[in-house]
C-alpha cells in the first residue's frame, strides 16, 4: 500500500493543508473527530482522493489493562467513516491503577514508555490481537520519545519491535524523530535499531521537530525538523523504500511556505536513498515464517480462551506502571531503579503538557489569569493527577483558585468566578439566568 507524502492534518493548517501540492494523504488524530460530523476540509481532501488515516493517542496498548472495547469501537467507526487503509496508535502506555492493582486510576496525559521485558512484551502482544480483532483495517503501532527509560531492560528497542511484528503480525509507524531523541536522551544508536527491525513491516513513517534543552531532547512537534532527523530518515532510506512519509505538526504552526519548505525536504532526504530493492528470499522466509505462526497462536488463542493466563503478569505490570505514574503526576516517591533526574524532567513535561490542553479547551482561563495562569496551574497540577479528562480538570483547577481566594484582584476573581458557575452545573442555566450572569460579567468588564 503506497501512501506517498503527507502532512499531519490539524484544524489550525487545514487551510494551508488543502492548499499545499504534492499532498498524498494525511493523518487525523482519531480523539479530535467526530465520525458523524466530520470537518469540511477533510471531506473536501477525500473527494479529492487524499487518503486519511486516523492516529489514536488514548488507547494504551503498553498498559497492564486489556484494551477498552469502547476506545477500540470508536477508532473502528473512525477509520470506517474516512474510508481508510489502516489505523495507528502507539506502543505505550498512558494509564494506570484502577481494579487491577486495587490503586486509584491515574491518567498521564501523554505517551510513557513500555519497559523492554519478555513479560511486558507479552501483555503488549495479547493487547495488539485485542485491537487486532476489533479492527476493520490493519493495525500499525509507533514508537514512541521516551525522556526517561526503565531499569532491568531486556531488549533494545530493535530487538523488542522486532519481536512484536514476529509475534502478531502488526505493522510498524516508524517515527525517526523519537529513534533521534532516543540517540539524545538515552544513547541508542538509530542505525542500530534500523539493523534490528524488520523494515517489511514498517507501513510509514512519522518525521517531527523537537529541541535539545539542558542536554535533553524534548519531541515538541513545535519546532522546525532538525537535519539529524533527516540523517535518520535518510539511513532508514538506505535499507528500505517506505510506503509513507509523514509530517507532523502540532503547536507553533508556521506559514503554509514553511510547511511545504519542510514537506520538500523530506522529499529530498526520501530521493537520495538508493533505490528501492525488492524484498530479499531471507527476509521472505521470514515474513513466510511468521504468517504461519499467526495463524497457529490465532487457533490457539480460539482454543484456550480469552488468555487468563496472563493475569499475574498483567498485575505485576499493573503495579509497576501504577508505582511510576504516581511519582510522576500525584508526587509519590520515585520507584526504585529511576535516574531521579530524568524523572523531574518527565514530571515538569507531563505537567507543562497538561497546562497547555487546558488553555486550549478552556481559553478563558489565561485570557482571566494573564501571566500568573501558567505557574498557578503548575502549582495546582503538582499533587493533583488528571482523573477525569481535561475539562473537568479546568474547572477543578478554577475552583481551587477561588477556594484559595485567588484571584488576589477583585475584577478576574469575579471572572473567574462566573466562568466557573456558568460551566459547573450538570446542566446549561435557563434563560434568565444566563442574562442576569451575562449583565454581571459586563458589570465586571467595565
């Protein structure tokens, strides 16, 4: 399946999108669309054969809890409404606690890494066939930017994609962006995880910007693409032709010039690889191998049940990931084996992350709070994990302010206060009501 080159698409470029040539197909994330409403500039795209592949971010395969079949029928009622060729999420894991380790559910906000262990590969493998199986089209899984990594890894991260696709047949979206940070953060060698992965089975892959902040590389999709990330993109090149090649952007959008300087880069850094070869007969055999095995583990699978097998590696999983998320969003003390160093520098960066979807969601927030709304909220987020989704997260964050007395000036505490009353009910306020708040917050402007 050839994609070709494409741009990650976002409602602040669409316009930009739809305007740039040499567009092929892009990528949607699956969260921000509704599939019985979708954005005009998508539509328009398709009726023009752009190919849109939606992009999951909340499923957490990597996590110690069997996929939510409620996640996994809104991803397929996505990529059925798009029409597309696959489907993408991440091998990470994004929550933990809840029933299975008897702790309170605890949300990260982002992506955190999968420990690289043979019992952790194994929970990781069942989740894929889950999501496999409940899917309308293929499945391809990202590697992700990891600022920090677990302690008794067993496998580098070749070595473990490699695995995965061997064992459930999965594709690969292969970010050259996070194997560069990972050369930063934790020096693994791009080069060498190329050598290690089955390059067959990669389906496309991402190309973002970051930056390097006190000797960390932070995967911000904020900022230009850097030439080690082409250098990447071109060694991943020199061993095999991929399908797609995807820009993304996610913050600080430039112009619609400098997004297409950016596309024509890549094209350059895909045009200087050798030409493609065809498959070799080892890597057939391999491929051939593994499609056998496939379908023996499916039958398998059918005879055996729905795999309570791997109840205790789920549960010591489960505590693990439960142990980290906890230090690094309700402030417990770090798990053993941790460079406490980096861990800061995750906590800063869930909790920066955290700030920055809230003033999106609820813009009034720093439009009351001007400069003091970022370090107020930092302060709020410290000891208090994301539990029940953003915008619920925005008016805790609004009430404890104003429990605090804050505001400390009487105009943005009135504010805040009436943003908080008009969105705190179950349900919208009458007519009447609306009118009297709306007179009061005129008052207040005045």
């Amino acid at each position: 399946m050839e994609l070709g080159i494409g741009i990650g698409w976002r409602p602040e470029i669409a316009e930009a999108v739809e305007s740039l040539p040499g567009v092929d197909w892009v990528e949607v994330v699956a969260e921000n669309i509704c599939p019985c409403h979708l954005p005009d500039s998508l539509t328009r795209l398709r009726s023009r054969g752009v190919a849109v592949v939606p992009h999951g971010v909340s499923l957490g395969l990597g996590g110690a809890d069997r996929p939510s079949g409620r996640k996994l029928t809104e991803l397929a009622e996505r990529a059925q409404a798009l029409g597309s060729p696959l489907v993408t999420e991440h091998i990470a894991f994004v929550r933990a606690g809840g029933a299975l380790t008897a702790s309170p559910p605890l949300e990260a906000g982002h992506l955190l890494p999968v420990p690289r262990t043979r019992e952790a590969l194994k929970v990781l493998c069942e989740n894929v066939r889950v999501a496999q199986d409940s899917l309308p089209v293929p499945l391809a899984l990202e590697n992700i930017a990891a600022l920090i990594s677990w302690p008794g890894q067993e496998m580098t991260e070749g070595q473990f994609l490699a695995e995965l696709v061997e064992r459930t047949g999965v594709g690969l979206l292969i970010d050259v962006a996070n194997l560069h940070t990972n050369l930063v953060n934790h020096g693994e060698d791009p080069a060498a995880a190329l050598d290690e992965l089955p390059v067959e089975a990669i389906a496309y892959v991402h190309v973002a910007g970051g930056v390097e902040r006190d000797g960390v590389w932070h995967d911000t999709h904020a900022h230009p693409v850097a030439e080690p990330v082409l250098d990447v993109l071109r060694e991943l090149r020199s061993r095999v032709s991929p399908p797609g090649v995807l820009l993304e952007r996610d913050d600080d959008f430039p112009a619609a010039a400098e997004l297409g300087g950016e596309l024509a880069a890549i094209r350059e850094a895909i045009r200087l690889g050798p030409p493609h070869v065809a498959e070799a007969p080892q890597a057939r055999e391999v491929r051939e191998v593994r499609e056998v095995r496939e379908v023996r583990e499916v039958r398998e699978r059918a005879a055996s049940g729905p795999g309570e097998e791997d109840g205790p590696a789920r549960e010591r999983l489960g505590i693990a990931q439960a142990a980290l998320l906890s230090s690094l969003v309700a402030g417990t003390p770090a798990p053993e084996g941790f460079d406490h160093r980096r861990l800061g520098v995750q906590r800063r960066a869930l909790a920066a992350k955290r700030a920055s979807v809230v003033a999106r969601i609820a813009p009034e927030l720093p439009a009351i709070l001007g400069d003091g709304y970022r370090p107020a909220f930092l302060a709020y987020a410290r000891n208090r994990p994301l539990r029940s989704g953003y915008r619920r997260d925005a008016l805790d964050f609004a009430e404890q302010l104003l429990l605090a007395g804050q505001p400390a000036d009487d105009k943005s505490r009135r504010e805040l206060t009436i943003w908080w009353e008009d969105r705190i009910a179950p349900r919208p306020p009458r007519r009447a009501k609306r009118i009297v708040r709306a007179a009061r917050a005129a008052l207040v402007r005045r």
